[in-house]
C-alpha cells in the first residue's frame, strides 16, 4: 500500500516503549519532545501519496502493485536517476534535516536484495527470509531505522573483550521459534519515527565474536526492546517562529536496550557467521546505495545552506563586496561538487546481474570530500552572518509587547527586508548552523559515513590503481639509462 501521513502517524501508536527524562512515553506522536519531527515524517507520506506524484514518486513492482520509489531496484541508467529526482523531491520537503529519514534504511534493504546471490551462498533460507522481508517491507511503506553500532565503552577491545559481554546485543539463546538478544545497539537515528528497525554490526567482527554476528529486523514495539532517547532539541523548541528547524526537523537518536528481546527465525537474515555480517554490506550493492541516497541527501542540504548563505548576504547588504562574492562563490563551488559528484556516481554505474548501481569508488570519493566539507562550510555561513544571528529578539513574544515591538522595529533593519522578516530569516539561520541543533548536524555530518580513516580505507580500496600505475609504467617505459649514456658518449665524440 502507498500510505498516507495520518497512516503513519497512527502506525506509530504502537505501544513501543521510549523513555525521556527518565519517564516513559505515552504517545511518541502527540508528545511535545517529538510530535513536530513526527508530523514532518507525516508530510512526507501525505506528498507521496498524492495522485499528482504517482509519477513521481512511485513505480510499479513485478506483482503490478504501486510502491514508494525508496524500494525501486534500478536496471538502468534512467531507472536510477528517476529514482533520484523522487528522493530529491522528498529531501526538500525537510531541507536534508533528516538524515536517518525512510528513504535511508530503505536503500541499504533494497541493495541487500539485490545482492541476495551472496545470501544464496550462505544459506538460501536465510536468503528467502531476506527477500520475503524486502517484499513485506516494500508492499506495506515501512518507515525502518537501523541499529548496526556497538556501544563505544572501551574502545581498545572488541565487544567479547568487554566486562560485561552483553553490553553489545549479542545472542544470549535460541530455540524452535526463534533467537533470544540482550544487550545495546546504537544509533537509532528516527527510530522513534520508525515502523521497525534492522540490527546487524557493520564493524568487522574478530574470531570470537560470533555471538554479535546477526543481521535482522523487528518492529519497534517488539517485547523487550527499550528506546533510550537522547535529549530532545524539539522539546525547548516551543516556537517555530523562533526555532524553525528544531521544531519540526529533529529526527532524534537513541540507544536501543535488547532486554531479552525474542526474534523469530523468519526475521533473521544471517546468523553466527561473521563473513556473512560483513558481505551483506560490502559484497552486495547494499552500502553503496545507501550512501548513494545520503549523497543526495547532502547534495539538496547544501543547496538549501547555500541559499540561506546567500540570503545573509543580501538582509545584511554586503552581497557585493568583492570579499563577500569570494565566499559564496567557493561555498556555491563545494555545493556544486557534492552534485555533481551524485551524477558522476550514475553516470559511471555499473550493473550488478541485471540491476544497474552507483560507482563505489565516486561514492567513496564524495564521502571523504563531504566528511572535511560540513564544518568548513558551516564555520563560512557564520563567518558571513556575523552578530545578526546573535543580536536577535528573545522570542517570538517580544513581538507582543507595543513598546518593544516598537524599538525591535527600529533596530533590526535591513535594506531588503522589514524587521519581522529579517528576525524570522536570522532565527532560521541561527537554528542551521549555530543552536543546538545545528552543532548536532555538525557533528552528525562529520561522522555520517563513519570514522575519516575508514571512508579514506573504502575510497582507498575501490580507486583504479593498475590504470594509474600503467599510465606511470609507460611513461617510465619511454626512456633508457643506456639510452642517455649513448647519446652522451655520441655526442663527447662530436
């Protein structure tokens, strides 16, 4: 079914078991700390599910029935940028703000099952439940987040090596029905948002830690399953006026506690082998498509900051000094990287049996660019803001008062824009690159692919090095130290 936001929203009172400030939540979707990010996940499904996007957003399954295009399995070129203009479209509704939002996960299934040969090899069982889950997943517009990091602790040992073995969700029993889990995954980004979640580890796993080597999905009200919220931006976020993006766009993280929760075998899609956990991401098409739609994620983000980047420039009247145009054109050129860097994945695709996917090595080369980008470009949209994303009113009820509305008109001018609209665009600004929000996409961003030194190892690993070692050895192959020593004597002789 193609589901609509109110469908979502009501999916979602599930019973589920969240806990915020050390209480435990009633009703994720009418709760002050997460209804705003919730009724924007609602808006994405509502924009879906309109006939006027059917095109758009949607395609046509091999059963004949309509699904999002988050499913769509390209099997060509154009199969994989008409996807791409339906994931653009539903980035912008929240200007890249949701990193984890169901588009995410989505990919990372769909490229699992287009790899479903390398689950065939480890145990076809195992390989039919994947597909029966893609299918399931796929035909009924499940919102999934995944859990696939072990909690930090100590990080100078593996997770066996730990006091206590089941700090990291490992299998702790099984039987006819299915396996028992204890232990912490993170990071659950928009799992309070979410239908289900996947589980799996995408670190490499030792001998030893085969216990951690599982890969499954359940729904977030499963038995057991605790959601640790982090502090929530939304919650002190009570104007959107004067916090725009917190109010509506705070996808939330959270710790998952698995306290004994029961997962059935036809939930499972890989078990106690560690090559298996590590092949569903990188010897399927899996990791490169999911990073693929954070690229595009990031591409339409970046967009967005750049117009917010140019807008500064002209409420505060310094568009044209020549310093200013210097900065917006190489924040407008790093922009334009990241873009063309999505067409330059596309365009360099190569087929995985009769499915058409990005280029890893364009893919690994835009993360390592993007992870040294963010907060370079964010530290530059500060630099052109200056104390105008500072000296703003308190808060929207400064507005209220005649006498202060009074002075807020005389002293937040602007050559382009009144004092309300100058106010309502600087509180935007502030909430992207300087409130607390924001340093938490600074750093979400920075880490988004993982640690520098493990995307720089993928970038590493997937670059043509024998084309450029052939390029040196011709080049080295064109000239003879006999060849000078010849010509020298040969010309001593002259």
């Amino acid at each position: 079914m193609i589901k609509n936001g109110q469908q979502h929203l009501e999916s979602l009172r599930d019973g589920r078991t969240i806990y915020l400030d050390g209480k435990l939540v009633d009703d994720a979707t009418t709760h002050p700390a997460y209804k705003g990010a919730i009724a924007s996940v609602g808006k994405m499904f509502d924009f879906h599910s309109k006939p006027e996007n059917r095109d758009l957003m949607t395609f046509e399954t091999e059963t004949g029935t309509t699904a999002n295009r988050i499913w769509q399995l390209p099997k060509s070129y154009e199969d994989l940028t008409k996807r791409r203009a339906g994931l653009e479209a539903w980035t912008s509704l929240h200007g890249g703000f949701l990193g984890r939002a169901p588009d995410h996960v989505a990919s990372c299934l769909s490229g699992m099952y287009m790899g479903l040969d390398v689950f065939e090899a480890y145990d076809k069982e195992r390989a039919g439940k994947l597909a029966d889950y893609y299918r399931y997943a796929r035909d009924n517009d499940l919102y999934l987040t995944y859990v696939i990091i072990n909690p930090q602790a100590d990080r100078s040992k593996n997770a066996a090596e730990q006091q206590d073995p089941f700090l990291s969700a490992g299998i702790v029993d099984r039987d006819a029905e299915g396996v028992t889990i204890r232990g912490a995954k993170m990071l659950a980004t928009g799992g309070i948002m979410a239908n289900e979640v996947f589980v799996t580890c995408i670190q490499p796993l030792a001998p030893g830690e085969e216990r951690y080597a599982i890969s499954f999905a359940i729904p977030m009200n499963t038995k057991g399953l605790k959601i640790l919220s982090r502090k929530s931006y939304e919650a002190s976020a009570d104007s959107v006026f004067d916090n725009p993006l917190a109010s509506r766009f705070d996808e939330n993280d959270a710790v998952l506690y698995f306290d004994d929760v029961k997962v059935p075998w036809d939930r499972i899609f890989g078990i106690d082998d560690r090559d298996i956990i590590a092949k569903q991401f990188h010897g399927t098409p899996a990791h490169v498509y999911q990073n693929y739609q954070a690229q595009i994620r990031l591409s339409v983000k970046l967009k967005f900051l750049l117009g917010i980047a140019h807008r500064t420039t002209q409420v505060n009247g310094t568009t044209n000094f020549p310093q200013v145009k210097e900065m917006l054109g190489q924040l407008a050129a790093e922009a334009s990287m990241i873009d063309a860097f999505v067409h330059a994945m596309e365009v360099k695709g190569t087929y995985y049996g009769p499915y058409y996917v990005p280029d890893k090595h364009t893919l690994y080369a835009a993360q390592t660019m993007a992870q040294q980008l963010y907060s370079k470009f964010i530290t530059s949209m500060r630099e052109l803001a200056g104390g105008g994303v500072i000296m703003l009113p308190s808060s929207v009820h400064d507005f209220g008062n005649p006498e202060i509305g009074r002075i807020i008109g005389k002293t937040q001018q602007s050559p382009v824009a009144n004092a309300e609209d100058r106010v309502k665009f600087f509180k935007l600004a502030w909430d992207a690159i300087g409130s607390e929000f924001a340093s938490r996409h600074t750093q979400y961003e920075m880490f988004y692919a993982g640690a520098s030194f493990v995307v720089k190892n993928h970038a590493y690993r997937t670059y043509n090095w024998a084309q450029s070692e052939g390029m040196l050895n011709t080049m080295l192959d064109s000239y003879k130290l006999e060849d000078e020593v010849s010509r020298s004597y040969a010309q001593a002789a002259e």
